[in-house]
C-alpha cells in the first residue's frame, strides 16, 4: 500500500512539475511581451493562499499538485471592456503571439535537454548508436547472419541512427512475416538480411516478438559526452514519436500501444521497484525527461487545444492577411478538445484492463 502511495505521489509530481514549467513559459513571455495576465497559479482547484503582486497579477497557490495554468486575457478575441485594447494577447504583433504559444513547448524542452544532460553527466551516457552489442544463439537475429559489431542503418528500408529509432520500427505493424535489416559491417560492407522474429503470446493474447538482439549499455563519463547525450537522445525521442503519430493514422501501430496516466503509473511502479536508490532517482530523472518531450512534442502538434492548433490559426491568418473569425476558432477548439477527451477516455480504458 505505502509503495502504490508513493508511486502516485512521484506521477502527481512530475507531472505537475512539468505542467507548470510549461505554464511558467506562457506566463514569462506573456509578461515580456506586455499581456495582460489576470492570474499565474501553482496548481489547481481550491485556492488555499494568493497575492497581488506589484505588477498587478494574482500570484496563487491552489489546493492540487497538478501543474497550473496561467489566465490572459483575449487569448482569441477581446473579453473584457476594463482592459486596453493594445493588452490583449490577439492584439498583439503576430510574432509575439507566437512566441507566446510556443514558449510552454520550448520550457518542456528545455527541462528535458537538461535533465538528460545531467543523467549523462553524473551517471554516463550509453551509447545510442544501433550497433548489435549481443548475438543470442540460435535466435532469429543469429539465423539470419547478423553478428556482433554489425551495425544497423535501416530497417524495411527506413534509415535510423539509435536504437530507438530501431526499437519503434520493430514495433510497426509489417505486411510480411519478416523484417528486412539493412546492415553495415566493421570493414564499412554493407547487406541485408530478412529476419523471421519468433512471435510469442502471454495469457491475455499479446503478442511479442522476439528477435534476439542485445544493445551495449555501457556508459561513459565525460561533459562533452553528456552533452551530446542529451542532444542525441532528445532528437532520438522526438523522431520516434514523430514516426509513432504518423503510424498512428495509417494503422500500423493501434492506438492500444498509447497509454495515458494509468499506463505511466505502471512505468513509474517499474521505475521505483529497481534495488538500488541511485538506480530508481535514476529512472525517475529519465521518465520526467521523457514525459517533458512528449508533452511539448504533442502539445505542438496542429491539433485543435493544442498550442500547436492555436499557432495554425495563426498561420492561416497571415497567409489569408486577416483574422480567422473568433467563434469559428473557438468552436474548432472546443471539438478538439471533447475529441481528446474521448481518446483519453478510451486510453485510460485500455491501461485500466491491461492492469488488472
């Protein structure tokens, strides 16, 4: 019980950490830019302490750990007669109301660049190159001829660079019982291979494939190393959520392989059951820089709700010379928005019945 306890305090935490991070960008570039803010809250539901500040905001802080949200006014047209015309969010230049919309994606970016710098840092970066560090014998990856050392540079024709990479492509739906793996070996030859994985099921029918392949974790210390760590990995991560959404729409990943807070409760119960306190402080830095590009990689996605919805209104804008109307936009959002909050309902469907 106290462990169940103590892995939804570290969800509700990091994820209200990197809600208000993201917030917090909104907020300071709002503010750079002259908006008019009514309030900026650490938190959500009940206030339970707040004050004015000089600049005239509601600083507060709310009854629930859940990020916190920040309240400008006209974010898509003019609600409120008390305030100047030349404060409202839509009445400022085009580029400032970008900058604004895209400042919570870049926080969320930012914190996971530096979280992953530190990992790398403090424990060692692994290596993200693709190279085949494990053979097991007799598996498929042996059959086929591949040996330790080859690298992997594609894979069904799609080029790569980490593993990543590699492991979404394994995990992409394929029209053919094999894989083709294009290879290129230590004396710079290149071939492929066509590679039969070994398909096993558990008790609820998932399927899993098998193909026997092991990667070299080992890490390595340095500053320039970490450096590169964080860099590498962070475009290793946005490329394969890329790929995973563009899968997505042609049906080659279902949406059962997506998992919302129930699912990342699992991830976070794995997480802190390693044996080591260094090993779980670890994970735990990890999976907030995970979640942190995932939540800036959806959030700027050209969706209705999403920040990245809001920047395609105003791209429209500039290409038509003149606003969209606000209650068409208002509207589009408002479907967005229900449409997410079905598949969130749908999701937390699927990660409540795959756990119990």
């Amino acid at each position: 019980m106290l462990n169940i306890i103590f892995n939804i305090i570290i969800l509700i935490l990091m994820l209200g950490v990197l809600v208000l991070l993201h917030e917090l960008g909104h907020f300071l570039l709002a503010k750079a830019c002259k908006v008019h803010i009514y309030e900026f809250s650490i938190g959500m539901g009940p206030k339970l302490k707040g004050f004015k500040g000089k600049d005239g905001i509601d600083y507060s802080i709310r009854a629930l750990p859940i990020g916190g949200y920040v309240q400008m006014a006209g974010e898509v047209y003019e609600d409120d007669k008390k305030i100047k015309k030349e404060r409202f969010m839509c009445n400022r230049p085009w580029y400032q109301r970008v900058l604004i919309l895209v400042a919570g994606v870049t926080f969320n970016f930012i914190t996971a660049l530096v979280l992953l710098f530190f990992l790398g840092l403090i424990w060692g970066s692994p290596n993200m190159k693709p190279v085949v560090a494990y053979v097991q014998e007799g598996s498929p990856i042996a059959e086929a001829g591949i040996k330790e050392g080859d690298l992997i540079t594609a894979i069904n024709g799609k080029k790569l660079s980490t593993w990543d990479e590699a492991q979404i492509r394994l995990v992409i739906k394929n029209d053919k019982d094999y894989y083709t793996f294009t290879i290129k070996h230590e004396d710079g030859t290149t071939d492929e291979y066509n590679v039969v994985p070994e398909v096993t099921k558990d008790e609820e029918g998932n399927e899993t494939k098998v193909f026997g392949v092991g990667i070299d974790n080992t890490p390595h210390k340095g500053f320039f190393r970490a450096i590169k760590y964080a860099g590498t990995k962070f475009i290793s991560v946005m490329n394969t959520m890329a790929i995973t959404v563009g899968n997505l729409f042609t049906g080659k990943i279902s949406l059962g392989a997506l998992s919302g807070p129930v699912g990342v409760y699992s991830i976070v119960d794995q997480s802190t059951s390693a044996a080591k306190a260094s090993d779980i402080i670890y994970n735990i830095i990890y999976l907030t820089a995970f979640l942190s590009i995932n939540l800036g990689f959806i959030n700027i996605l050209p969706f209705p709700a999403f920040d990245g919805g809001h920047v395609l209104f105003l791209i429209i804008e500039k290409i038509k010379g003149s606003k969209v109307d606000a209650d068409l936009e208002t509207k589009i959002h408002t479907i967005g928005f229900a449409l997410l909050m079905l598949l969130m309902i749908y999701i937390t469907i699927q990660d409540i019945i795959r756990l119990f």
